[in-house]
C-alpha cells in the first residue's frame, strides 16, 4: 500500500517488511486515514520474521496521537507475539516537540526496539522537495 503525502497526511507505505510514514498528520476525519492503514497493516504484517518501522514526522494532532498509539500498540502485540519489531523515529535535531513525541511512545515500547534517531534540520525540506 501506497499513499502519496497531502497537505494533511502523511506519505505511506507499507509492506511485508516495512512501514514507511513520512510528513504531517493532521486529517480532518482520522477514521478515514487510519482505518485503511490499520487494515493494511493486520494483512501484510507478518507473525514472524523481523519487521521495521520508518517514521519521520513533523507534526501531528491530538487525534493522530491517538492512532499512533493504536499503530505502535498494534506492533507491540506483533512483538509479543514473536515478530521482532525495530522502530525508527527519525526527527529534526532542531524539533524538541518530536523528539518528545517519540520519547513519550519509546516509554510504552517494551518488546519492540525503538529508536530515536537524529537527523540535520535541513531534512524537513529535503523531504518536502520530493513531493
């Protein structure tokens, strides 16, 4: 699955292997964005094997937050259960708001590996120079 960033969502990707979330997430429906997604991700994540998640964000909403921590329980359930699960939160070294985002998800984190992973300030308009 393949969902090309919009003003208000991110872009995605998902596959077997991966899961690739990269931009802002503030949608005016959160169900219509994340109902999909959570469906995708029930389909093609597999049981076992390993699995790793990008994520580069921006922003996001307080709704959003609510489907992250969905996202990440949902992988954490994986991890359980046996899927090794390597997290990537990529943020900007200037962006305190998203490296306290991710530290707040990494402390519910407990069988995945999370990591928090520090990337130059130019990054943000790198990516938007792609879209």
């Amino acid at each position: 699955m393949q969902l090309a960033a919009t003003q208000r969502t991110p872009l995605m990707e998902i596959s077997g292997s991966s899961c690739r979330i990269v931009g802002e997430c503030y949608p005016e429906n959160i169900q219509e964005f994340s109902s999909p997604v959570m469906t995708e991700l029930r389909s093609v994540v597999p049981d076992s094997g390993s699995y790793t998640v990008e994520l580069e964000l921006f922003y996001f909403n307080s709704s959003s937050a609510k489907f992250f921590f969905d996202f990440f329980e949902f992988f954490e359930e994986k991890a359980e259960a046996g899927l090794t699960v390597n997290v990537n939160w990529n943020y900007r070294l200037d962006d305190d708001t998203m490296l306290e985002a991710g530290e707040d998800f990494a402390e519910d984190m407990i069988k995945c590996k999370f990591e928090l992973v520090e990337m130059p300030s130019e990054a943000k308009a790198d990516a938007e120079g792609e879209e």
